[in-house]
C-alpha cells in the first residue's frame, strides 16, 4: 500500500494519504456523476498511481444508454479532479476514463394481443 506524505506551508506534523483513501475519494466523485456505474471488480475499476508529476488515475465505467460518451468521460474528470484535489490538497496528474460497454433500458414487458383483446371487451361491456 503506497503511502504519500503531504506538508503544507512547512507546518509541524504530516498528512499521509494511501491509495484507499483516494479510490475512495474518486469513488465517491464516480456517484456523483449521472449515467454511469463502475465495472464491478474486485479494485472497482479504479488504480491510482502515485508520481512526481502528481495522480494517475486510470477509471473504468460502464456508460447507460441515452448518454454522450464524450461528455460523460469529460464529466468524470472534472469531477475527479474538483474531488481529489479539494479534499487533499493533491495534484491530478492524469485522469484515464474507460468506458467498458453501454448497458440498454430493460424493455418494457408487452401485452399480448389476446389479453388486450380480452381487456377490451370488457371494457365495452361496462
């Protein structure tokens, strides 16, 4: 588990941040943006990368149908970036979205024609 000292203004004491915290982090930035749901696996579709130019982060998703695909990675930067960097004090280096697949509405189950039938006979009758 990397763990990455931070000390701000040259105070007393230290900060340590690991890579946990920060998926968690972008985890959390990931609920917040509509249209999207992470690949389930085990590391949740997130790897962190700590370096001297800052935070690699390298995201996997999967996109619902109805959604622009560039506007929905675009979205997911932004939006791990405002997060991480807020609430760490750290620099996002590089934000790598993966859209996996697109997952489609369930399609809506159909009456059949006899039972509508049916229904609407009924309904004359009243």
């Amino acid at each position: 588990m990397a763990s990455i000292r931070y000390n701000p203004n040259g105070q007393k004491g230290r900060i340590s941040y690991n890579t946990d915290i920060v998926s968690g982090i972008i985890a959390l930035s990931l609920q917040e943006t509509e249209g999207i749901e992470l690949v389930p696996s085990k590391s949740k579709g997130i790897k962190v990368n700590f370096e001297k130019e800052g935070i690699f982060a390298d995201i996997s998703v999967i996109a619902h149908y109805g959604y622009s695909v560039p506007e929905l990675a675009f979205a997911i930067q932004q939006t791990v970036k405002q997060m991480v960097e807020s609430m760490t004090k750290y620099r996002i280096a590089k934000v790598d979205v993966h859209i996996q697949s697109v997952v489609f509405p369930e399609p809506a189950p159909s009456v059949p024609p006899v039972a509508e039938a049916a229904e609407q006979s009924e309904n004359q009758k009243s």
